[in-house]
C-alpha cells in the first residue's frame, strides 16, 4: 500500500529495496516507469490533474527530498526513508552492468548525454549506454524511435518535471525499453557539469541549500517547500 502525501502515493521502501524493484520491472516483459518526487512535484501535481495521474500511474515512486520524509511524518504516516533519484540511478547501474544490460540517456542540453555516457561507461565497467539525446527536442516520434531502435532496457527521462513524467506515461509502451526512470538534472550531474552537493550537505538531507546556494535563481521553485509544508499542516488537522 502508498503512502499518501496530498494526493500523491509513495511506495514505502529502503533504497535496497526500491533497487531489488527496478531490477525486477526492468526483466518484465511491457513497459513500466519510476518517478522521484520532491516536495515541489507534490505541489505541482496539486495543481495538474495531468502531472498527478502521470506521478500516481507510476510503478514505483520514489521519496526524493527530506521535506516528503517529514510530511509523511507530520501526517502520522512515516516512510522508511529517503531514497534519492540519483542514489537509486547509480544502484541500478551497478546491477545493470553486472548483468550487461542497455541504458538509453535521454535529456538535457546538446552534448551532456554524451559526456555522461563516457564518465558512466567509464564508472560501470559491463553496463552498455545504448544511445543518448538531448532533451531539447520538438517531436518525440524520432526521439521514440531511436530508443526502440537502440535496444535498450532502461531509458533515464531527464526533462524536468513534471514534463519527463508525462512524457514516460505517453510514450513508455512505444519505446520498447522495460523500465524508464524520470531523473531531473541527473545527466548535469554524472557528465560533470554539476557537482553534486558535498556528502555533509547530503547526510543532513541540505542539498536542496548547497543547489540554491550555487544557483539562487532557484529560489521561486524553491518556495513550494514552504507552501508544501503548511499544505501538510493542513491536511494533519483534516484527518484528526
Ligand atoms: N531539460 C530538458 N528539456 C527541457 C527542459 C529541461 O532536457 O525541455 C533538462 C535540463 O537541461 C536539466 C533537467 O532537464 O538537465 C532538469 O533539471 P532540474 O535541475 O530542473 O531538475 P530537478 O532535478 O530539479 O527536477
């Protein structure tokens, strides 16, 4: 059963488990799709019936970002943990290249899918990057197309949210791929464009600060933290 926080349902699992789960959807036949959301997702998806089916239709979604763990808490509901896009992505990884599986990386601008390809290929001895795209792209018909086309087992989706949300739900089937998993800026991340907060920041669950300490044009997005909060303050007075 999921855990509910303000409409959306999080699988309540450590991220050993939520890993054992991708490797399991990832040699099942069909196509199924996992989402990572944070507090901002959540309100989001407040707002967008669209964005919210697209999180909710999902086959596991992950609790990304301290502020669902002390929501869920808040609201009497405790989840095991935080288990974090990136954290999850590099698990599966090392899984996928003992058993030689394909990964496509789909997004962000021109160029980063490659750099990433060549640092993950170079970090995961074994694991195949079948193909890469930038996620700056008009139509998904070829986008689609070149994912069936390469063969690929897991697609990482990462356009933003709730855009990759949406975007695996209507074209998860087509692509042939067994699992795809919406990342946001992980490729930043592993092409080495952005660095990752220091592992302190990570413990005490602050990379969202270390994020708008290096980017403060982050600080309109990040206001949905706050409100998140007073939303589940809400909500707890509902239900007693
Ligand atoms: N992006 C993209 N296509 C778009 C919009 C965004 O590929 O149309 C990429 C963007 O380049 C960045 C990622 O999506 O790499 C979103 O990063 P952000 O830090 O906003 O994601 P978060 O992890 O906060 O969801």
């Amino acid at each position: 059963m999921r855990i509910d926080v303000l409409g959306v349902g999080f699988d309540n699992m450590t991220v050993e488990q939520a890993v054992a789960e991708g490797v399991r959807l990832l040699n099942t036949p069909g196509a199924h799709y996992a989402v990572t959301p944070n507090p901002e997702i959540v309100e989001v998806c407040r707002e967008d019936a669209e964005a919210r089916e697209a999180v909710n239709g999902a086959d596991l979604v992950l609790a990304d970002g301290i502020g669902v763990i002390y929501g869920a808490k808040m609201l009497g509901t405790p989840l095991k943990g935080r288990v974090t896009g990136i954290g999850f992505a590099q698990e599966l990884m090392a899984r996928m290249a003992e058993d030689g599986k394909r990964l496509f990386l789909l997004g962000a601008k021109p160029g980063v899918a490659e750099r990433a390809a060549e640092n993950l290929q170079r970090q995961y001895p074994g694991l195949i990057v079948a193909g890469t795209h930038d996620g700056y792209f008009q139509e998904d018909g070829p986008v689609v197309e070149a994912i069936r086309a390469s063969g690929a087992d897991v697609v990482f989706v990462c356009l933003g949210a709730p855009k990759q949300e949406k975007w695996m739900r209507k074209n998860g089937e087509a692509t042939g791929a067994h699992l795809l998993v919406g990342l946001g800026g992980c490729l930043d991340v592993f092409s080495g464009e952005v660095r990752r907060a220091p592992e302190v920041f990570q413990k005490l669950g602050l990379e969202w600060l270390h994020r708008l300490a290096k980017n403060p044009g982050r600080i309109g997005r990040m206001m949905k933290l706050p409100l998140f909060l007073v939303h589940v303050a809400g909500a707890k007075g509902k239900k007693k």
